[in-house]
C-alpha cells in the first residue's frame, strides 16, 4: 500500500484524478464513437489528443501544472522532452490508416490509460455520465470539505466551465 | 427531416425529445443547439450543447448539465450582449489568403473564436428562432475564423522552433512539427469557411473545405521545419515564425523576501530573475534559452501571441 502526503492528496492527488476522469476519459471516449462510426480520422485525431493527455498527467507528477489548452499543450510536452511527442510522429499518415491499424494505435493508448489508472492513487467517479453524477458530487462535497479544513480554497474542476 | 432532427439523429435522439427534456428552461428564451453535431460533425458519443440567450443574469459560463439517454446536455445561457459583441468583433477588411480569405486588422481570442464558431453554426431548437447571425456576414466570419488559426499556427510554429532548439532530439521535433501542420490544415479549412470547433474534427473539416487530398497527405507526412515549407502551398512558408511571435508575462505580484525575490504568478512562485519579459520571443530566446521560454509557458506564467501588426504585413 502506498501512503501519500494528505496535501498531496488534495492537490496534486485531486488534479491526477479529476484530469483522468474528465480529460483522458474523454479522450478513450472521443476514440470509441469515432470508430464505432467508421470515422478513422477523427479516431486518430481523438487518440492523439489522449496520448498528449495522459503524458501532461506524468508530467504533473513530477510538478509541472496540467493544462490541456491548446498550443501551450505542446510547449509542456516539448519543455519536458516527452516522448509522446516522438509516438505521435511515429504513427502512421491518416491517409495510411486501416481499421486494423486504428485498431493497434487504440490498443496503444489504452496500454497508457491503464497504466495511468494504475499509478493514481483514486479515482473519481466521472461526473459527465448518467451513472457517475451524483457519486461525483458526493466525492466533490467530501473532497471540498477535506481542502477547507486543511485551508485550501474549493477545487477549481477544471474543464466543468465553458 | 428538420436539420436539428439531422444534426440530434446522430446520437440517436430528435429535436423534440431535446424540447421535452429542457421543457421550461427554452420558455421566453430562444435557444440553438451549437457544438459538433450543430457544425454537421458529431458522432453517438457527442455531447448535445445549448445556448439559451436571454435579459437574465444567468451567464455564469457554468453548464447545467442533463442526460438525454446516455448523451449529456450542455445549457449555458448567454446575454444578447455577448452576440452582439462577437459580432462587432468580426473583421472588416480580409486579403486572399491560402486559396481562401484571412481577416486584417486584429485576432479575436480562443475563447471568442470557440463562441463564434459555435453561433455562427447554431441550431435554432424552435421553429421561428431568429438565427444567431445574419447569414450575410459569411465572409466576415470566416475572415475572423482565418485570423485567429492564421494566428495560432504561428504560434504553434514558433513553439516547434523553440522545441527543435531545446529537444536535441529529432523525434520529437518530428512530433511537435506534424502538430504544427495540423495547424496548417486548420487554417487552411477555415480560411474556406471552416469554424472553430474541436480539434478532432480537423480532417473532416478539411474534406468539406474542398482540400486538395494530396496536399492534406503532404501535410500529414511532415516532420521536420524543412519539410513543412515544401509541403504548404503558399508564401506563408517563407515567413519566420520567431519574429512574428510575442512573448508577454501572466500578470504577477513581485514580492521582495530580502535574500531573493520572486513572482507569484497564477498561483505559483517563479523566481523573478527567470520570468520572461514582454516582447520579441527571439530575444527572450536570446537571454533564458529556449527552454526557459518553454518552461514558463508551461508553467502558465507567460503566454505567446502573434503580433498583429507582423500578421497583416504577412496578409499584405
């Protein structure tokens, strides 16, 4: 079992786990309804964005703040030498893509997501479905409560406001 | 079948299941369905977005969130002043750009350009809606549209320039050089009427612009500086990224501490020596390194943008 720092939970823990289940949930999820329309492009693209997204979570890890917000997205990569960068240019041309091969680079990103899941230390329920709503607002009232008490403001939800 | 009928069939649903569920909300207001499935894009896994526009003080940019199924429903409201104000915004003047046209004159924000493709795009969910803009500012808003991909590929070039200098690797410059003809790709739809709209979406939007396929493939295979000048088909290739490209500080307190001195910048401490100043990204280059320039970009206490007036020298 490992044991964190409570403070560490409460930042680094708590953007870990809201960034796993809004972004790169988000990602897997952007992925399968491309391929379950046939649409490989778009596929590619989504699985793009779910590498990025899973290699900016390692890198808050190590301390650097998370933000998917495009092009400073690719300075942080660039900055931290990621070798998301060097997979991405790996892969194929779009043009080149079979179902086949959309299906291995999906495989591939999967591979990362789970061994994301596995190094954080919780989960969140995904506030963004049917299922995950209200169990994401009882964790948020708890976790809000836990942060007030070790005098941290409320946690920002990054990715909640338009 | 109604185009919102069209646009909701793709997760499965119709217009008047959507009207069912916001039931009340959509009363007095009008209300459009904006987003992928608006832009004719979207698949069963899209989110439904809506905006109501109405007098009351209820723009808190916080969606209210509901399931239609399995889909997830969006609302935000927006005041008729926002509309308005992102079309005062809109470009007046534009030149001929990459076989198509890119606004002069000044570049709208993310934020904004994300708002504008959305209305510009919208959906009305009841019938006798008024559109959210007159359908005779096309021009505009593409011209607008242009400004700002036309903007950001600049600033995607110059990141890939400083990640070059900074990686000593060339695989991954290869990565950071195939994003930046992403980029590319974009402006180039959106220079032919394309809008804002996530990122994944850029192939097709690229398909419906009328792009030629070999140039997208030619785009696609880029890895290196070099090969992105050959492969984009227009004078934009001969420009410098770097002197185009301002580099300016998040704005921050300065706080003496007697041994050192630091920033509190966001809700971080930088020390002060390390922080970027405003102005051109080659001399901060010049003075922090380029992975100076990436780190404080990374850690979100300084933004790039391209310089306007550069821009329009480029446009002329």
């Amino acid at each position: 079992m490992t044991i964190y720092p409570t403070a560490w939970i409460l930042s680094t823990g708590m953007d870990l786990a809201w960034h796993l289940a809004d972004e790169v949930e988000a990602g897997v999820e952007d992925m399968d309804g491309a391929l379950t329309s046939g649409d490989l492009a778009t596929a590619f693209e989504s699985a793009r964005y779910t590498l990025n997204a899973v290699a900016l979570a390692w890198q808050r890890v190590d301390g650097t703040p998370l933000s998917t917000v495009e092009p400073e997205f690719l300075a942080a990569l660039g900055h931290a030498r990621s070798r998301a960068l060097a997979t991405y240019a790996s892969w194929p041309a779009v043009s080149e893509l079979t179902e086949e091969r959309m299906g291995e680079l999906v495989a591939e990103v999967r591979g990362q997501v789970a061994e994301l899941r596995a190094a954080v230390p919780f989960e969140l329920p995904n506030l963004r479905s049917p299922d995950g709503l209200m169990p994401g607002l009882r964790a948020a009232r708890l976790i809000d409560g836990l942060r007030a008490r070790h005098g941290l403001p409320p946690f920002s939800w990054p990715g909640l406001m338009t | 079948m109604n185009i919102l009928d069209e646009a909701l069939a793709r997760i499965g649903r119709s217009g008047e299941e959507l009207r069912e569920l916001l039931g009340s909300l959509l009363e007095g207001n009008p209300a459009y369905l904006v987003g992928s499935l608006a832009a004719g894009f979207g698949n069963v896994r899209s989110d439904v977005d809506v905006h109501i526009i109405d007098q009351e003080s209820r723009a808190t940019g916080v969606p209210a969130m509901f399931f239609l199924g399995r889909s997830i429903v969006d609302v935000v409201h927006h005041r008729p002043a926002e509309v308005s104000g992102a079309a005062a915004q809109l470009a007046e003047t534009w030149a001929p750009m990459a076989g198509g046209i890119c606004g002069c004159g000044s570049t709208i924000s993310r934020k904004d350009q994300k708002r504008l493709g959305r209305w510009w795009s919208s959906m009305p969910l009841n019938v006798g809606d008024p559109p959210l803009f007159d359908a005779d500012l096309g021009d505009r808003v593409t011209a607008t549209n242009a400004r700002g991909a036309l903007a950001e590929f600049f600033v995607y070039a110059a990141i890939a320039e400083m990640i070059e200098m900074h990686a000593d690797d060339q695989a991954i410059a290869a990565g950071a050089w195939r994003r930046v003809a992403l980029a590319y790709v974009e402006l180039l739809a959106r220079s032919r009427g394309e809008s804002f709209v996530g990122d994944k979406w850029v192939w097709r939007k690229a398909q419906r612009a009328g792009l030629p396929g070999s140039l997208i493939d030619d785009l696609d295979r880029v890895r290196t500086r070099s090969g992105l000048r050959r492969a984009m088909a227009d004078d934009l290739a001969a420009v410098e990224p770097l002197d185009l490209v301002v580099v300016a500080p998040e704005p921050g307190e300065s706080i003496d501490l007697g041994l050192s001195s630091v920033l509190l910048v966001v809700d971080r401490v930088v020390p002060a020596g390390g922080h970027v100043a405003t102005g051109s990204v080659r001399e901060e280059i010049d003075r922090l390194g380029a992975a100076g320039v990436l780190e404080a970009l990374t850690h979100q206490t300084a933004h790039l943008l391209a310089d306007d007036a550069g821009l329009d020298a480029v446009l002329a």
